[in-house]
C-alpha cells in the first residue's frame, strides 16, 4: 500500500543529551503502529519529530519522497500529521465546535460551512455531537479527549498520531477514549500510538515498536513481541508492564 512516512537515521539530541539515536522507522497507509517502552525512552520525542513540533538534529524524514527536512515551507507537512496530545490542548474561551473548525478555516482554508460540516460529522463519530456548545471546562476528561480526537481528524490528515492519548484520565474515562480508537483503527485510519495500555496496544495494533534510552530495541506483530520477544530489554519491561 506504500509507505505515510518512512524515517531514516533519525537523531534528536537537546543540548549534549542525545534523546533519538539512529531511529529507522517507517509506517504504511493503514497501518497501526503502538510504540511502547519505559518512561525517558525517547517515546514522545519520537512522534513529535514525525510531526516537527521538534526539529530533528539529524536524518531524513520521507514524505511522498521528498525529505521533508530540506523544505523550506515545514506547514504544509505538518498539516498532513494530526496529532492527539496528552493534556487535550483545547482552546478554553472556544465552544467545542469552533475548537474543531478553527484549524480548518485558517490552515486548510475551508469555507465556515464547509469546515462545520466536516466537525459536525467527526463529532458525531467520537460521540460528541451533543456538546457543540459546550466549552471545554464544562466536558469530562474523556469527554474532551474525544473532542481533541475530534479536531485532529477534521483536519484530513494523512496520519493520526497519539501521545499517550490516556495518560492525564481518570480510570473510569480511560475506556470511552479507548473505544473511539479502537473504531478508529478498524476503519483503516493509518495511526501512531504511544500508549503504556499494553492490553489496548495487543488488540489494536499491526506492530508493535519497543523502544529504549533512544533506540528502537524491537518490533514486530503483537503475537511476535507479547509471546516471543527477542531481546532482553524487551523482555524485561514486559514483565513489569504486565504485573
């Protein structure tokens, strides 16, 4: 089906602290792709390099191949990489629908008509329909989670990646988030997911990624890495993660 991105030799260094070392990574259209791996492993710095919210000090990112890296113009990449962050990154002084157009009127230029429809159809798919009044301080931690879900897939991006998109919820709203991906993912989404929900990343994911102080340690099908790991890093942080 071809490759979303490819990533070849990919570096990420802050200041004398090399947090990426030599990452080759690559993700086809469709795919779902869980990276998991101890906390510090370099996990989120990995998806915010695929989306350049960090510039890599070293590499090439492959994107209809081109690397990207030696564009002048990174937005019209960045556009095409939607992204689901841990803290939700809502506008507080927005409705929820205007949270989940406002990116599409300025960046992709879309009419407000056009962009509310596409909100409106995406809310519905994340259960959100209902609240388009709604400003993120009345919504749950869930609630606004889907919305963020939401307004990234408003965006047609070509792939969704998600940092840890669980982590800041409470227990209880862990599963409603968990769900809208797991629909996602059926429906031929190509995704990228950080996540320490190891069960979520066994049942959703094409390949799994295990990463480690910077180093893309292992992959393989959930089958492979959960029943048969090879490396023992990687066997080491499924016993803990499994407890």
């Amino acid at each position: 089906m071809g490759n979303v991105i490819d990533i070849q030799h990919l570096s990420k260094s802050f200041g004398s602290h090399e947090v990426l070392k030599d990452i080759n990574f690559s993700v086809e259209k469709g795919e779902v792709v869980t990276v998991i791996g101890s906390s510090g492993s370099g996990k989120s710095t990995l998806l915010r390099c695929i989306n350049l919210l960090e510039i890599p000090s070293g590499g090439e990112i492959i994107y209809h191949g081109e690397n990207i890296l030696q564009k002048k113009n990174l937005n019209d990449y960045r556009k095409h990489m939607g992204m689901v962050f841990q803290q939700f990154n809502l506008f507080n002084n927005w409705d929820v629908l205007n949270n989940c157009t406002v990116g599409q009127k300025k960046i992709l230029k879309r009419s407000k008509a056009e962009a509310e429809e596409i909100a409106l159809n995406y809310l519905k798919v994340v259960g959100m329909d209902r609240y388009v009044k709604a400003r993120p301080h009345q919504l749950s931690g869930g609630q606004k989670q889907r919305v963020a879900i939401a307004r990234a897939l408003s965006m047609s991006p070509d792939a969704l990646l998600f940092d840890e998109p669980t982590s800041a919820l409470d227990p209880e709203m862990v599963g409603e988030v968990l769900r809208v991906m797991k629909e996602l993912a059926q429906s031929g989404l190509t995704m990228i997911i950080v996540t320490h929900e190891m069960e979520f990343a066994r049942e959703i994911s094409d390949r799994i990624v295990f990463m480690d102080k910077g180093l893309i340690v292992e992959e393989g099908s959930p089958d492979e890495l959960f029943n048969n790991p090879k490396h023992e890093r990687t066997k080491a942080f499924l016993q803990r993660a499994l407890k």
